[in-house]
C-alpha cells in the first residue's frame, strides 16, 4: 500500500539511520549511522535509510542556554570536536535543532547579578570560565556585579549559595576568620579586622567569628575588660601586650578590640555615697576590703565579694533598720520583703533616743553607740577562702559627726538590752553621772 511522505517543516528535522551500507550522494554511509534530514522540505525514503524520529527545534531565549551531551564522538555545529559523554552549552539566542548524536539536557537559567548580591560557584573539574580564568577542581569563588550582570552556570560550575552583601557603618566592625589573600587563597587559621563604614561580600571559606559588633562607646565610668591572646604593641597605652594579660580599658573614648585581644566583660562604675560601700575581693591574692564614699570601678583582678551574717544579724538588721520601719508604714509595700544585698557594706543605723551594743572579740572589750548614728562594717586584712565563708574579722565604724568609735566583731543588742538602755538614756536625762547604776537601770 502507498503510503505518505514525510514533512519536515522550519526548525525541525527526520533522524535517519542506515540499515545498509550505500553511498549518498557520494558519501559513504555504514550501517547504524545516524544524521539529519533538516527542513524544510520532504524527505523521499530509501531502503537503505530507516526514519527513526522526528526532532523539533528547542528555543534559546536571552539569558538562556540549552546543554547538551554527545551521545557519541562527533564535531558539533561550531566546528568543535566533541567526545562521548562530553556535556557544553549552546547560549546563542534563537531555534537550534540538535544533531543527530546530541542530546537536550536542559534548558539552563541565567542568575542575575546585583550589587547586593554574588554567586558563589564551585569547579566540579578543571576547566576555564567564561572569564578566561583556569579553575581547578574544587575551587570556589564568587562571580560578582563587577563582571557580569547575568550568569549562567557552566556545565563544570555548582552553584554553591547566593551571596548577600555585608554592611556595616560608622559604628560596627566585624573580625572575619580566613580571610583571602591578595592572590585570591584563604589563610586559614587568621583573622581580620573590618571596621565601617564598609560593603563587602564574604569570601568562600570567609567566616564572621561573631558576626556585626558594635564599637564600644565606652563613658567616663565605664570600662571593658580585655584579654591579651596573642603578643601585639598597644597603641593606647603604648605597651607590649603579652599572652594572658589582662587590662581595663578606660572611657570616656570609642574602643574597637583588634585581633590580638577578648573582651572579657564590660564594666560600670558604682557609684557610692559616704554611708555606701562595696566587698571587693581581689582574685590574686583573695584579700577582701571594704571601699566606702567614693565611686569605685572593679580592675580586671577583682569581683564583688558577698558577706555573709548569721541569721540572727539579717534578722536584727531587716527588723530594727529605719529602712524597713518606713516601708512597714506604707500600705503598698507592707507585704513586701527587702533582701540585703550581700555584696554591699553591712550598714545599721541607729535611730535617736536608742543604742547599740559592740563587742570586740579580737580585744574582748564591749562598747554602746548612741544614736542617731551609722554604723559600717569593714573587712580587716584576712584571706578570703574559696568557698567564700565568713573567716574575716569584721571592724564597725561610726559615722558620726562626732569622733569616730571603732571595734571589732559586733554582737547587736537583743530586745532586752535595747529596752536597758533606752531606759538608761531616760535616766541620763534625769542623772547622766548614775546612767548604768542598777538603781536606775534596772540592772
């Protein structure tokens, strides 16, 4: 029966394959050869030629490409020899009909390259780019706005991420961890210093060792605490820093730490009045004193030491302190419990008309302080242990505007006492040369 011939029209084409070996047209064609009758026009059979399949043009629009894989050894459309298994890219734009041993892998993508934005790309084998650059298998780099706009990858490129620019002002720096090099490798195990204002995109194998900081803008009473972790010239100071060595930096003034240094911590003065003080403890040698009246910032070698009493002292002082008197009387903070802070010199004040007994243990002499009057309880020069516990001689000064009275380890007076002598107070009143008779007292 007759049948039809075959149409091939515009941007397509007939695969044909030899069954036979024959001549065409003077060329000599072996059997299982394959090659296209392209359109358009209408293909006339021959026996010794089979029709194997109808191909259409795939369309390459901008900023596309179509990658192909030679099934076979042959020499492409631009002249090209290509081997089996051997994968490229077509990017011209238009309809382009694959050979008969070319296969249409995809149709490729173009990336757009902006200013805030890179891509980072890997070699999966040892080629040159589009740049005219040699890359070895495994390399990474950034293809950035500065050389293209768009980019489609390569059939040896991976796309590893897309990279987003990093910016920092005025205010803000940044230490960056194997950093490039001038002729484009990492220095693995450096690290970098940027300080804005700067834009600027991470490198491959680039990392931010704590991502965007800010500067420190450090006031008149505050400081940082820095350490040294590797040898270097301080320009502030104008010292060499060794390893370990520790330093407060002082305000007022803008600190930006370079890499030979870490920040520790950061520290504020404590303001103190002259009835206020702190226990400072000194990290070297454990010595613990008391720094009373002035503004203190700790150093790099101390911290706030927290005293401890025996209950019946945090008693006394919570229940007879003027503090908690007040705030007994207010209807807002009557349920409310004020806890003492321990790191803070034990203070008592001693209202009018009223008296507290001291004990010296150290020279086992007692003593009273009349009020009103304030009471501060030092540190004598003893070691701190480590565990902290109260080993240390404590020493109570007056605050008076009257000559000062010093003692020793203080044993406050109970209910009684404190009724004796309020008592001898009335008597002083009456007879201040019979104030402790047992006649008067009560004793």
């Amino acid at each position: 029966a007759p049948k039809l011939l075959k149409y091939a029209g515009a941007n397509s084409a007939l695969r044909l394959k030899a069954v036979l070996d024959f001549d065409d047209n003077g060329e000599q064609r072996k059997a299982g050869d394959e090659w296209l009758f392209e359109g358009p026009g209408t293909y006339t059979p021959r026996k010794e030629v089979s029709v194997e399949e109808h191909i259409s043009a795939t369309v390459i629009g901008t900023n596309q490409a179509v990658k192909l894989t030679a099934k076979k050894e042959l020499i492409d459309r631009t002249g090209q020899r290509r081997v089996a298994g051997e994968s490229w890219l077509v990017k011209q734009v238009g309809a382009y009909v694959p050979l008969a041993y070319e296969m249409v892998v995809s149709t490729e993508n173009a990336y757009v390259v902006t200013d805030k934005q890179a891509l980072h790309l890997r070699a999966l084998k040892t080629f040159i780019d589009d740049f005219g650059q040699t890359r070895n298998n495994g390399d990474e780099w950034l293809v950035m706005k500065e050389q293209t706009e768009t980019h489609i990858l390569n059939v040896y490129e991976q796309l590893v991420a897309i990279i987003d620019m990093k910016t920092l002002n005025s205010r803000q720096y940044c230490v960056i961890l194997n950093p490039f090099s001038s002729d484009g490798k990492n220095q693995f195990g450096k690290r970098k210093l940027v300080v804005g204002e700067k834009s600027f995109f991470l490198q491959p194998n680039e990392k931010m060792e704590k991502g965007i900081q800010d500067v420190f803008i450090l006031c008149g009473d505050e400081g940082v605490v820095v350490k040294c972790i590797e040898s270097f010239q301080d320009e502030i100071d104008n010292v060499i820093r060794v390893p370990g060595e520790q330093w407060v930096v002082r305000g007022p003034r803008e600190y930006i730490p370079p890499v030979q240094v870490e920040v520790l911590q950061k520290r504020k003065s404590i303001p103190l009045d002259e009835n206020e003080g702190i226990y400072v403890r000194n990290l070297m040698t454990g010595r613990v004193r008391a720094v009373i009246g002035n503004p203190y910032m700790l150093t790099q070698d101390e911290e706030l030491w927290e005293k401890e009493l025996p209950v019946g002292i945090e008693e006394f002082l919570r229940r007879d302190s003027l503090f908690e008197k007040s705030t007994r009387t207010s209807a807002t903070s009557s349920s409310q419990t004020t806890k003492r802070d321990k790191s803070k010199v034990v203070t008592y004040r001693v209202p009018q008309n009223q008296a507290v007994q001291v004990y010296d243990y150290k020279a086992k002499t007692p003593r009273i302080i009349f009020g009103p009057d304030c009471l501060l309880s030092l540190i004598t020069s003893t070691n701190a242990g480590l565990s902290g516990s109260n080993t240390h001689c404590r020493r109570w000064v007056s605050k008076s505007s009257r000559t000062p009275r010093h003692g020793h380890l203080i044993s406050a007076a109970s209910q009684t006492t404190k009724a004796r002598l309020q008592d001898s107070l009335s008597c002083l009143a009456r007879s201040p040369r019979r104030m402790f008779s047992s006649r008067h007292c009560g004793q």
